[in-house]
C-alpha cells in the first residue's frame, strides 16, 4: 500500500538506454517508492522524443 501523506513522490532515474537503430527500445533505471529504490527495466513499445 502506498503511503501518500508520508511518501507523496515517486522517481525513476534512468541509467542507460539501449536502441535499435534509432529507436529506444529498453530503459534501466532505479525506481524509488515509498523511500525504497529499486532497479527496473522498461521496455519501450513506443518512444518519441523531441
């Protein structure tokens, strides 16, 4: 359950970004919840930059 009055942000940061050919196809990263990081990957099935 998450704690909102007490933890009211979630962050994710980003450490590296793997592509194929020019599109992002994968991110890692911690993810802190709830005052706890912990490491994530995200698969990206559609990313735009600008």
């Amino acid at each position: 359950m998450f704690n909102v009055a007490s933890y009211p942000q979630a962050e994710f940061v980003a450490a590296d970004l793997k592509r194929l050919a020019d599109q992002v196809k994968r991110v890692t990263g911690q993810m802190t919840l709830v005052g706890k990081a912990n490491p994530v990957i995200l698969t990206a099935a559609y990313f735009k930059c600008y």
